[in-house]
C-alpha cells in the first residue's frame, strides 16, 4: 500500500556559507503533499522557497549544504542518497519545472529529441514507442498539432508552449511528486491561467502532488490546497487555503496579504484637467522580418494607436505580451523610430526629430525598465549614474550632485547610498535609485515600463507608493506599461488595452474594468488568477 503522502520534509535546515546576512537559508522546515494535493509555499525573494524544491531535488549549488532533517519521497530518504539514486528518481519520481523555460531547454536540439531524452534516459522503450509516447504526453498539455511541434525549436514556441513543453518532460513518465517554481511568473495573464488549470487537470488525472512555489498570492488563491507561508528561511504559517487567506495569523502573512493589489479599481481620483504632455496620433511601427525560406516578411507591432496622456495622471497600458506595449514605450522616447504617425510633447512633433533637436526633446520623458540591475552600470557608484544625465544637458557638477542628493531622499534612500554600488542594494532599492535617476533631468512624462513586475509583493507596493507620491510633488504625466491587472486597477486614472498592436479599448480605470465593452478586456480580467478573492488594500490612495 502506497503512503498518504507523497513528500514529508520533517525540520529540514539548510546552512548558508560564511558571511550571509543569516546563518541558514532554510531551517527547521517541516510540511508535507500529500496525494492528489497542491500545496503552496510562497515569501519574498530570499525567503528560501526555491532552496527547499533544490534540496528536494538533490541539486543544490555547492555553497549550500543541508545539515539536518529528513526528505522522505514515498517511504525514501533522499537526504544522504547517493548522486546515482537521486538522478535515477529525478524525472521517474519526481520532476520539476522552472521559472524560465528558454534557460531551461537546449536551443539547439528540438522539442521532440528534448521530452524523448526522460524516456531513453529512465526507460528501455523503443524509438518507435518513445516517440507515440512524446506524442501522447504533448497531446496531454494540450500543444497543438504535435507531429508538427515536435520538429521545432524553443525560438519557434511562444512563451506558454515553451513552457508546456517542460511540463510534458516533467511529465513523461507520470512522477508522484511535481515541483514547480515560479513556473507562470514570466507568462501573461490568460497564459498563465492556462498552465495553472492544466496542472490543476494534470494533478486530478495522474493522482500526484504538486509543490508549488511562488510569491504571487493571487496563483496562491487559484490553485493551492494548502499554503506554508516562508520569511527568512522558517515556515511562519501553514494551513489550509481558505484558513490562510481569509484569517491570517502572523504579522507577516497579514502585511504580505494586505500588500496584494484589489482587482476592483480604487475609487477615481478627480479627472486631471491639466495639459496634455503626450499626444500620440495614428503610430504604426512596421518591422521587416525574413522567413525560414528567406522570405522578406512584414510584422506589425503597431497599427494606429492613438494617446492622450496628461501632466498630473497615471495613464495605463496593459495587454498580453507581443501585443505592442513596450513598442509602444519605445517609439515615444525615440529609443526605435516609429513607421508612421506624430508624437508630440507639449505641442511638439519629435517623431521625426533628430540630431540635437531630439536629443532635447529626451530630456522632457524619461523610462523606468523592468530590470533595475541592467539599467544601472555596475562600475559607477549610484551618485555617478545619478548626476551623467543632467551633466550632459549642461547642468553644472555642484547643482547635479545637490539633485541626486535631494532625489535620493526623496525615493527614501540615505544620502551614503550615493557612494555605493548597485550591487550592494535589494531589487526594490536599486529601481528607487533607477526613478531617482530618471527624476534628475526633470522630466514631464515619466514612462514605468513593467517597472514593479518583478519585485515582490511588498517591495512593489512601497514603489507604487513612492510613484504616486512623486507624480503628486512633480505634477508628473505617467504612461504606465504593465500586464499585471491587479496594480493596473490601483494606480491608473485612464487605461488602454493593446491587442496585436491595436487599443481596443480606453477609458477611466473603473469603467474599463468594471463594465468592459470588449470580448478581449473581459477574457483579460476573467483570467486574473485569484479574482474571486478580495486582496490587500488600495496602493494609490484617492485623496488628493
């Protein structure tokens, strides 16, 4: 008779090395999953979620060791298992599938060869039984047309197929445990509705369990049985879904569920009457692409979009990704040219601009990108990268450096923050220091582009608030570019929802999200994972 449980990790602890901010990164751990159940664990990035699915999966990185406890698959003890067991039970028993699948696939070796690999690896079939049965696993993710797929290439898949090509490896020889980290974090909202279902379908079909991990409350809700709350490396609260959600115990679960932005819109603040600081009319950006067979194809990013954001709002850009958005952001702040069309600051067309005459014109927006590391050099101290901009606007040296010292204490940051490196700053620290940047030239329009997308809960709320705050002190217009409906509704005045290159619909928040009028807006918002519950409290406060 097989046990109840699939996983019982009993007080697991996993040491650092010498020098962290703490001595563990996981310690005295102990849950179970149980057949057929999906238990969530979910924190702040560091809280050790994905140390525990690595030591679980006998893949931990060598600076990490586990030092004492028990993970018990199905009635074995992996701790101490030698490298050979743990890759015979790696893809039989249990599998995992990651964050991001294009790191996760071979580029070079298509997706048929790559889901077949588990089969030849942990099997004796036959290449003709193998491939049937890639055929069968692929037609269970719900690819279409397998016979065809499986002669491609990752490039070739969207984001969502690629990632049901790891489930279906990660499902080919039908394992009792399945560990998913961050697996639908990267994805659209109707994607990533897609995939949680399919594993909810998959979990129900095969009789596994699934250990899902994540920091978004809103999969939380839609997905799990049970929820083991993570900080600092401890399990602070475990219960069941509805336990955890509808009356959290510790201070901890309380803040980050208090932090999750409401999917129904914060009560409008009163229309902004100022001027219009952008005016976009009729952009189209054209891309000319060539084909497998050398064929010079066109692919439309955008078609006709036309914009009107004004000084003192939050105008609101969401839609799926390829749906033209960050084109869109692009095309204004001239970083691409556009194929046709006018964009126009303050009265003035710059989508012909060049030379010094658009260079000036940069000066009046600036862009704030998803990645905060990768915008900041790491060989310039923040106050370098602070005061380059207004120096090369011919702003003297002193005044440069009294506004990055102001600016900084403005986005609450301490004034020796100016003398270190973006290393040694957090992620929601390091995109404070990248809007403190963007602030130092004193733009009108300030475009976020996926700007709190991947910080976590908490940390996105208190850089929404600091963006309201600065949109109130500047009198700043803010074109804000995300896929997250849930801040979406909590910080835009006006929304506008892209797709394939086209808005197909505009108007203030609440109407929008309230009363869409497009089959695309509401399949947008129906999809929100987690809609059913009622989370946290409005980011952007109504009062003005």
């Amino acid at each position: 008779m097989l046990p109840p449980n699939v996983l019982s990790v009993r007080a697991l602890t996993v040491a650092l090395p010498r020098g962290a901010d703490r001595r563990n990164a996981v310690e005295s751990v102990s849950f179970d999953v149980g057949r057929g159940e999906i238990v969530c664990i979910v924190g702040e990035s560091g809280s050790g979620k994905s140390v525990i699915a690595h030591t679980v999966m006998g893949l931990l990185p060598p600076a990490l060791k586990a030092t004492g406890g028990q993970i018990i698959l199905e009635s074995e003890e992996l701790l101490g298992a030698s490298g050979k067991r743990l890759r015979e039970l790696r893809g039989s028993r249990m599998s995992m599938i990651f964050q991001e699948p294009m790191t996760a696939l071979n580029p070079v070796v298509n997706i048929g060869r790559q889901i077949a690999e588990v089969l030849s690896v942990h099997t004796d079939m036959q290449p003709r039984d193998r491939q049937a049965r890639v055929l069968e696993v692929m037609e269970a993710v719900n690819l279409p047309d397998p016979e065809r797929l499986v002669e491609t290439y990752p490039h070739q898949l969207s984001g969502g197929q690629r990632q049901r090509v790891m489930i279906a490896a990660a499902l080919a020889l039908e394992p009792s445990l399945l560990i998913a980290d961050e697996p639908t974090t990267a994805l659209d909202v109707t994607t990533q509705a897609q995939i949680l279902q399919l594993i909810k379908d998959l979990r129900k079909r095969l009789g596994m369990g699934v250990l899902f991990i994540t920091h978004d409350f809103g999969v939380v809700a839609e997905i799990a049985d049970r929820v083991a709350v993570m900080q600092r490396g401890r399990i602070v609260e475990l219960g069941t879904t509805r336990e955890v959600l509808r009356k959290p115990s510790h201070p901890y679960t309380k803040m980050l569920i208090a932090s999750v932005p409401s999917l129904r819109p914060r009560s409008p603040r009163t229309a902004s009457s100022g001027r219009p600081v952008l005016s976009l009319r009729e952009v189209s950006k054209t891309y000319n692409s060539t084909s497998l067979f050398g064929r010079r194809e066109p692919v439309i990013a955008l078609q006709g979009v036309t914009v009107e954001v004004r000084r003192g709002e939050v105008f609101g850009v969401v839609g799926e990704s390829g749906s033209g958005k960050s084109t869109l952001a692009r095309c204004v702040v001239r970083l691409i040219d556009p194929t046709g069309g006018s964009i126009r600051f303050g009265g003035r067309e710059i989508a012909s601009a060049f030379g010094e005459s658009l260079r000036q014109e940069r000066r009046r927006v600036q862009i704030v990108f998803q990645d905060p590391y990768r915008s900041l050099n790491p060989r310039r101290t923040v106050g370098e990268s602070i005061i380059e901009c207004p120096v090369n606007f011919a702003v003297s040296e002193d005044e440069a450096w009294a506004r990055a010292r102001e600016l900084i204490r403005i986005v609450g940051l301490d004034q020796k923050a100016l003398q270190r490196y973006p290393h040694e700053f957090s992620g929601g620290q390091r995109q404070r220091i990248c809007i403190a940047r963007a602030l130092s030239v004193q733009p009108e329009l300030l475009i976020a582009d996926e700007a709190v997308s991947a910080l976590d809960v908490s940390v996105q709320a208190q850089v929404l608030r600091l963006l309201d705050d600065i949109r109130k002190r500047f009198d700043l217009a803010i074109l804000f570019i995300t896929h997250d409906l849930r801040v979406a509704a909590q910080v835009c005045d006006r929304v506008a929802v892209m797709h394939q290159g086209r808005i197909v619909e505009e108007g203030p928040t609440a109407d929008v999200f309230n009363t869409p009028r497009e089959p695309y807006t509401r399949q947008l918002i129906e999809s929100a994972p987690g809609r059913e519950w009622e989370f946290g409290a409005e980011l952007a406060t109504a009062s003005q």
